[in-house]
C-alpha cells in the first residue's frame, strides 16, 4: 500500500506545468516571456480604492476569523451586484463566499461526488473542473464547444447525447453539469438564445446546472453578456464568481457560490455548503472587507473595469492579427477573458503533440505557453493575451519565426 492516495494522481495544473523548466533557464539567465499565466493583476494594477479598503480594514483591526459563509457587508454586496447586473433576487443566505472560485470546486465536488458519480463539461473546459471531480472518485463526461463554429455549443447535438445517457441509464449518476461563460481557454462567449436551450435542457434531465462567470465583466468586441441566472430562472443552478479577474485582485482569494433557487436540491447544497464554509473556518477577513467596497462602489469599479477591458480588447485583438499571419496556425478570436486558443498544424512542423511543441518552443525561444490539450484540446496552445502590446509582438514574432524555420526543415 502506497503512501499517497491513489486519487492524488489528479491533483495537477497543467497551466503551470513548465514553471520549473522556465525558471532553470531564468536562473541560467536565459529570458523568458511568459503567456501562461492568466492573472490580471500581474499587468494591471488593483485599482486603489480596492487596495485602500484593504488597508482601512487591517488599520481597522479587522484581522480575526469572520463568519465562516462571509460577512454580512459582502453577501449583502454580492446580492446588490447581482440585482443590479441581472435582476436577480437573492437573500445572504443564498451566497456564500469562498477563498476563490478554486476553493468553491473543492466543496462542490466534496459535497456532491462519490466514487462512480459523474458530472458533464464542454472541451476545451477549465481544468481544475476536471482535476476537483477526480479528486472526489468522480468521472467526467464531455460535451464539445464547436471551433468550426467559432466555439458555439450545439444544442442539439447536446440535446441527442442527453438522449442518449438517459437511454444508457448514465444519466441518474449525471450530478451537475458546469461550464465557463465566458470561456477559459477559448474566450467564448456563449449567448442567450444557447444559454436558455442548456438551462432547458438540464432541467429537462433533471441535472443540475453550474456556472462559472468570473470574467462576466471583461466582455468585448461589442457583445453582451448574458448571465445564466437571467435564463435559469426556476431551473436549479449555481453562479460562481469572484473578486480574482473582474475586480483585478486575483492575490486576495475571494470567491462567491450564488445559489438562488429554493427546490429541494437547492436548498440542501446550500446547508451543506455553509458546513463545508464552517471546516475551513473563514475567508481571508480583511479582503472580505475590501470585496464589499470593491462590489458597492459601483463609480469607482465602473471606471476601472471600463479601462482594463478596453485594454484587453486591444490586446487580445492584436494578438489574434499576429497569429493570423502564421500560415501554421489557425485562430478563433475571442470576445471574453483574455485567452486565445489557436490550433497548431502539428503534422506541417514535424511534432507529435502540442506538449513537445511547447517544450520546444519554451527551450529555442523563451516563450511560455500551455497546451491545448491540458484543456481538453489538443493540438492547440492557450495563449494569454494580457501583457502589452510589445511583449505579445516579441513573443508572436518569435513563435511565428518558429514556425516557419520548423516547416522548412
Ligand atoms: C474559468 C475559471 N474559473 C475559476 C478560476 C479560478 O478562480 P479563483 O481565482 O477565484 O480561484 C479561473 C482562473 O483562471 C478560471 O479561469
């Protein structure tokens, strides 16, 4: 009998999978630009009203445990937001805040996932989905965005493989389904009309329905965002968001869990969620604190968001004209977050897969990327398009030169 558990085998990151390799060739004194990491705040600073909050609630002495599902001043902001936002009517005891979204698919999975259960995400997905489920002895069973459809979901096709799980007697072990609007790693943005058949459809087959909205403010290229909550209303469905992107305060670990429905099963994750809360004792106090202002202060957060986001557009969209003149790789570009996913002709530059592909690319060229396939698709790499335009440029060119020195081997 082994030491470690069998389950800690999932316990992995593959968006940090090359730190170690890049940090030897940094300390070698080799120079390594990094797109891997998507962290807002490493390019934009906290806006300072936020980091003031934080600073007024340590002066203030606010350093003890607070109430284990949150302080009341921050439930109470994250209901304004959400009624402000999407008119939804939620109570404090609807939301529980987290140490991060990461904290939230810990408890989840904890809470819902025995060994043998299953759950259902779309590739290319976010991979601590996958990583918390197995970690609870669950499977995961996988939908497609559609990149031959600009990464769109395909209802039907969805609707067909709900038909067919509930035929193969699957479907009673389905215990939620959950994806990420908008996408990481493709940067998708789902809308409406798509949104509302997937809520149709899970309260159809009786699955419990998850979404994870925390970049639901860095939306661009002028489209709208819809929350799930505006098309679930009466369906039984949790909302995940939190302080790390929008809020650009990745380092304070505060998440948010809404679930504002009261059906049977609604109301029970939500007790057993503020159990879960209860373990692990608090949140981080006075980033709590800092949330409620960052949420409440409406002005202040509108001019900041406004900013990073039009940044971001310029960015990503940039991004996207560099690779695109890669006759090597294809590209959808994105309208939320700050991911780009492009597809690599792999055969055309004489790799196996995108994992030697960016190992490669790591050691000849210094750039830092992560593989498509640690997200369900292979034979793309994830880029992160949020440092300046000059890095990106740097790193464009250099993957481009890449490319092109590969094929003409
Ligand atoms: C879709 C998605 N969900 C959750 C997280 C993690 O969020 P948090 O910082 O709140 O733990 C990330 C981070 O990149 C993400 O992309």
């Amino acid at each position: 009998m082994g030491f470690l558990s069998k389950k800690s085998v999932h316990a992995t990151n593959s968006i940090r999978e090359l730190d170690g390799i890049a940090e030897k060739m940094r300390e070698g004194g080799r120079k390594i630009t990094k797109l891997n990491i998507g962290d807002p705040a490493a390019y934009f600073p906290t806006p300072k009203y936020i980091i003031d909050a934080y600073v007024e609630a340590l002066r203030e002495g606010r350093t003890s445990y607070s109430t284990s599902h949150g302080i009341k001043e921050l439930t109470s902001a994250v209901s304004a937001r959400y009624k402000r936002m999407y008119n939804l009517d939620s109570s404090n005891e609807d939301i529980m805040v987290t140490q991060g979204v990461s904290e939230a698919l810990m408890f989840l999975n904890s809470a819902l996932i025995d060994n043998g259960d299953m759950a259902i995400t779309f590739k290319p997905y976010y991979p601590e989905y996958l990583s918390h489920l197995k970690l609870n002895g669950g499977d995961m069973l996988f939908e497609n965005y559609e990149e031959s459809r600009g990464w769109e979901i395909d209802t039907d096709r969805l609707e067909r493989s709900l038909a067919k799980m509930r035929s193969d007697g699957k479907i009673k072990k389905v215990k939620y389904m959950i994806l990420a609007n908008p996408n990481n790693p493709t940067g998708t943005v789902l809308g409406r009309k798509v949104l509302g058949e997937i809520a149709d459809l899970a309260s159809e087959y009786g699955i419990f329905l998850i979404s994870d909205e925390i970049y639901d403010e860095i939306i661009y290229n002028g489209f709208k965002f819809t929350s799930m909550c505006e098309v679930a209303k009466g369906i039984p469905h949790m909302i995940l968001n939190g302080m790390s992107k929008d809020y650009d305060s990745t380092g304070f670990r505060i998440g948010f869990m809404i679930i504002p429905e009261d059906d049977k099963k609604s109301a029970e994750f939500k007790r057993k969620m503020m159990d879960y809360s209860a373990t692990r004792l608090s949140s981080n106090t006075p980033a709590e604190y800092a949330a409620a202002e960052a949420l409440n202060n409406v002005a202040a957060h509108k001019r900041a968001v406004g900013k990073m986001v039009r940044e971001i557009e310029d960015r990503a969209n940039h991004a996207v004209e560099r690779l695109a003149e890669n006759r090597y790789i294809e590209v959808v570009r994105p309208n939320g977050a700050f991911y780009i996913l492009p597809r690599i002709d792999l055969k055309a530059l004489g790799f196996g897969n995108d994992r030697d592909f960016i190992h490669t690319v790591l050691e000849k060229e210094g750039i830092q990327l992560t593989r498509g396939s640690g997200f369900g698709g292979p034979s793309h790499i994830r880029i992160v398009a949020l440092p300046p335009k000059e890095i990106l440029d740097y790193a464009i060119n250099r993957l481009n030169v890449f490319c092109k020195k590969r094929a003409g081997r």
